[in-house]
C-alpha cells in the first residue's frame, strides 16, 4: 500500500464493510417492498423471497458488523448464485451480460467473509 495510505488501512477497510452492507441493504428492501422504487426487470417470486430477505439482513448485519463473516460469507453465495443463474447464462464475460454489479459484490463479501469484521463494529466491540 503507499504510504500515504498505510495510516488508514483500518479505516478504509471499515468504510468498505459498512458501505457495502449499506448498499446492499437496499437491493433486498427493494425486493421486498419496491422501495424506493420497484425493481425495473420482472423477476420469478422465489427470487424476492430468497433474495430479498438475504440481501436486506446481511446487508444489515454487515453494515453494523454483526456475525460478520458467516453473514459475507452467505451473501457472497447469493451473489455468486445470482451471477450464474441470471447473468452468467447468457454470456461468459461480465460486461455483456450485466453480471458486473453480481460478480464484485460476491468477491467483495468474500473478502470480508475472510477478512473479518474490523474496526467500527460491533464484532470487534464484543471480542
């Protein structure tokens, strides 16, 4: 890392696991809800179901890092299924079948999966 940076690596890693989660939070109330707007493609119902649920309590509990690594751990499954079940079907490379937001979220997760919670949670305010 440069210099410049070294001081903060805590930090950075922090606001990456809370803005992640934070995002990803919205992705399952809007399956759930439609808000704040309503999902622009129609998707099967077992989709919003499964997924909704997921996305909206991981995102939850990674934003305030609460069983942080089992709750990465499972959202980077979900994304990782959804990359394949949705985007990877239709086209191997990410950026022609839509599946780049899917594909960095399940990497990004399962760095934090193998990560852990960091600085600014609560995980490490209970260790």
């Amino acid at each position: 890392m440069a210099p410049f940076m070294a001081a903060y690596d805590q930090q950075t890693y922090a606001l990456l696991r809370i803005v992640s989660g934070f995002l990803f939070l919205w992705h399952g109330l809007q399956k759930l809800s439609g808000f704040p707007a309503a999902a622009s493609e129609e998707m099967p119902a077992f989709i919003g179901f499964v997924a909704g649920p997921i996305e909206l309590g991981g995102g939850l509990l990674l934003l305030v890092g609460l069983y942080t690594r089992w709750a990465a751990f499972l959202c980077s499954g979900l994304m990782a299924a959804a990359y394949w079940m949705a985007h990877g079907s239709r086209h191997l490379l990410p950026l022609i079948n839509e599946g780049e937001l899917a594909a960095l979220y399940c990497f990004v997760f399962l760095f934090i999966a193998a990560k852990g919670p960091g600085i600014w949670s609560v995980d490490a305010s209970r260790a």
